[in-house]
C-alpha cells in the first residue's frame, strides 16, 4: 500500500544469465505506460494513460518511478522484459499496488462527562475523517490494548460511506469504571485509527475520577486544661 500524493518506485527484478536486455516495459492494467529500449537514444518512450506520470529521471532497465499517485492507480501492474539475441527470451512478473486516501483530519474521541465515579458505565467514541479504504481503529486504557474480545469492555466499530465513495470510520466503547483504573488519579484513554502501516493518527483523553469529597468540619475547640 501507498498513499496517495506519494512517489512511487516499482521495481523488476531479473536475470538474464548473461544475455544483454532488449526491452523493459511497464503496463498497469495491461495498458502499457513506459518502456525502456537500453540501444536506443533516448532509451525510454512514455504513453499516456490516465493519471499516471512517469519520472524518466529516476526510471531505468530495473524501476520506474510514478510522481503523484491518485487512488485510480490501484491495480495490478506487469513488467515484461526481453533479452537480446540470440534468444530473444521473454518474462513477465505481475504484482498488485493499492492507493490509499487516508483521512485529511486526526481522529477525535467524544465523551459524555469528563469526570466518572467508580461503579458507573463510561461511555466514549472515536471518528476519523473520510478515507478510502475506511481506517481500522484500536482503544488503548491506561496504556493497555482493548482486546475486541474483552469480557470487561463492549466495543463496537461502523464503516459510515459517503457520497464521494469514502468511508467515516466510528468506534464506541463502553465499560464500568473500577478503582484500580485510577491507579494515577486519572484515566487515560487513547484511540488509534491506521490503515496498514502507510497512515496511522491517535486521539488521547484523560478523564478524573470523580470521587466523593469530605466536608471540612467548622467549630470551636473545646478549652484546654492548664496547670497552677
């Protein structure tokens, strides 16, 4: 995966065991867009295909390098490489790319009350922004990863589609407070949305235990006895 706006290299990897290449060219989709013929001058030959952009600079008989990828990239690209003669042989390697629209804006957590007795049920969201593909996301407490499968912890997530073919990622979770959940004095929430290792964006919070205060106690102190 990459990110859209991004630079990207593929490379070929390949062994002609001795013999001089011929010719490399590039396809995505089976539409060719580049291609590198070492004898001649210059070597390479661009062709226009929709939204992609070829550095020549920095493309040679192994990479091409694509400026500014956009999410319409996302596909299946071919190398084909040829080597001279006398054999004239032929390969042809195939790997997948997708390009990710990761959210614009950090994620948020919404909560309804900033401070939370011990024994009541606490009650927080997390948001992202649009992305395409929706984002994953995780609740840390205290530090500790919330396992989806928790006992102690009822989580849930929801991949919201909009109107521009993205997705708002929502997840909720609830829990009832304990004691030892204010070991510090106060509990810390984080949640973290991320879309395999090309985005990843965290939100914290941190919530006071609210604790039943005692009353200061007003009067007159009785009098002292003293000695002759």
């Amino acid at each position: 995966m990459v990110r859209s706006g991004d630079t990207v290299t593929l490379s070929c990897h390949y062994d002609l065991e001795g013999l001089p290449l011929y010719t490399i060219q590039w396809a995505f989709e089976e539409t060719e867009f580049y291609r590198y013929v070492p004898d001649r001058d210059p070597p390479y030959n661009t062709f226009d295909v929709d939204d992609i952009h070829v550095n020549v600079t920095k493309s040679n008989t192994h990479d091409v390098t694509l400026v500014d990828v956009s999410r319409n990239l996302t596909g299946t690209y071919k190398c084909e490489v040829s080597a001279g003669p006398p054999s004239y042989h032929t390969r042809i390697a195939r790997a997948r790319m997708e390009v990710v629209d990761a959210p614009k804006t950090d994620p948020t957590i919404g909560i309804e009350k900033e401070r939370i007795a011990v024994g009541e049920i606490f009650r927080a969201n997390c948001t992202t922004g649009n992305s395409r593909p929706a984002s994953a996301i995780t609740w840390k407490l205290n530090g500790e990863l919330v396992a989806n499968d928790s006992m102690l912890y009822r989580s849930r997530y929801f991949a919201i589609p909009q109107d521009d073919d993205s997705k708002v990622s929502k997840s909720t979770i609830e829990f009832k407070v304990t004691s030892d959940m204010f070991q510090t004095g106060r509990l810390h929430l984080r949640c973290t949305a991320f879309i395999a290792d090309v985005y990843r964006k965290s939100a914290d919070i941190e919530i006071n235990e609210d604790a039943p205060r005692i009353a200061s106690i007003t009067g007159e102190s009785p009098p002292r006895g003293h000695r002759e």
